[in-house]
C-alpha cells in the first residue's frame, strides 16, 4: 500500500484529500505547516508528497527545496490558489515534479497522482550486492556463493535475481520481469520467467519447493524477501 503524505494549512481542503485517497487505499499522512511537512516528509516510507504552498510557517516552495537539498527524492506535487505562470515555473524549478492549481477536479488529482506513483517505481536504486540466509551475491562482479561454495549464474539469472533484490519487498509481476530483464524487442513467454525463478530456487534456496526468499504471490507474481 502506498503512502502520501499531504501538507496543506486549510483544514476542509486536507480533510477532502484525505478522505478520498483513503477511499482509494492509500496511506495517508498529514500536516498543516511546512516545518511538519519537512519532519515528515523526509521519511523515506513516504512515496508522494502533495505540498501546498501557502503554508503558513515555511512556504511550500522552501519545503520543497531543502527537502530536496537533502536528498529527498520522493515525487512531489504542488497545490495552489495562485494561477501565475511564474509560480508553476518557480516551483518545478525548485523540485516539484507536479502542480496543480485551485480549484481542481478530483479525478485529475487522482489521475496525476497515479502517474507520480508510477514514475517514482520506474526510479530503482541501483545496488551492487545481496545477503540473505546463506548466499551472498556481488552483482557487480557477478559472482555468488552459497554455504561458502561458488554458485555459478547466467547472465540472465543475475539480471532477474537483481531485479527482485531491487524491489524487496514488493510483487513483481511477471509482466515486469519480461520487460525490464527481456526487453520489448525480445518475445518469452511467462512460463519463461517461471523457469528463471525455479532455476534460481535451485541454485539459492535450501528448499527449491519450499522457498523462504524467491516467494510465489499467487495470481500477481513473485516477492523476495531477505
């Protein structure tokens, strides 16, 4: 489940937003005051931040930029009553990746939101390594052992099992795997990807038929879990 925090002063506004984004099983977090929204704000649970900027201690284009001066790469959207082109400048040039003026309909806040969401899932920190149970793999080399032995995997096993270490946690569906590992020129099938993950259960499981790590999420897809 996903979690925004919204950040906005009038308090018929944030109880609206509030209830209709729970109405769509989102988590919802909330704030009045831009000092509230930067303590919040950088917690890195938080995957989409709804800012206004007429806060009436820090201004919502100041939230903005030290959030991001300190690394905080979560997607923000910007609300305001104003309606100047400069504002909707100043604040994308702050960091905002969205804004949206007053008054504004609910399915175009909604619509907006589920792209921010889905663009900061496209945004994967990369990672050079992965420990859990017995195994260690370095994706960097592309070398791995499991109980102090040397495992030996393909290329494309290093790539699907990388990927799932990427979104720990989280159902990758097979679809996912088939575009990000595969790519959109190539055409395998699903039971390809299953292949790969058996093969991996194999390889890095202590029971293939009973994972522990490399999960089936029945209907959806995989989830790794350390």
């Amino acid at each position: 489940m996903k979690t925004i925090l919204i950040v906005e002063d009038d308090a018929a506004i944030l109880r609206g937003l509030q209830e209709v984004l729970e109405k769509e099983h989102y988590t919802v977090l909330t704030g009045s005051t831009g000092s509230r929204g930067l303590a919040l704000g950088k917690n890195e649970n938080v995957d989409l931040i709804i800012l206004d900027l007429g806060l009436p201690d820090i201004n919502g284009e100041d939230v903005c930029k030290e959030l991001r001066a300190g690394g905080v790469s979560t997607p923000i959207m910007m609300l305001t009553s104003k309606g100047m082109e400069m504002d909707k400048v100043l604040g994308l040039e702050m960091g905002a990746d969205d804004y949206m003026t007053k008054p504004f309909g609910i399915r175009e806040l909604l619509a907006r939101v589920r792209v921010l969401l889905r663009r900061k899932g496209e945004l994967v920190k990369d990672i050079e390594n992965c420990i859990f149970g017995e195994v260690q793999i370095d994706f960097v080399k592309q070398e791995t052992r499991r109980k102090g032995k040397n495992v030996k995997l393909s290329v494309r096993e290093y790539a699907v099992m990388k990927f799932l270490a990427q979104h720990e946690g989280e159902v990758v569906t097979r679809e996912m795997l088939l575009n990000k590992v595969w790519g959109y020129d190539t055409f395998p099938t699903t039971r390809t990807v299953d292949n790969y993950i058996l093969a991996l259960r194999k390889k890095l499981e202590d029971d293939a038929a009973s994972p522990k790590h490399i999960l089936t999420v029945h209907t959806a897809g995989y989830k790794f879990v350390k």
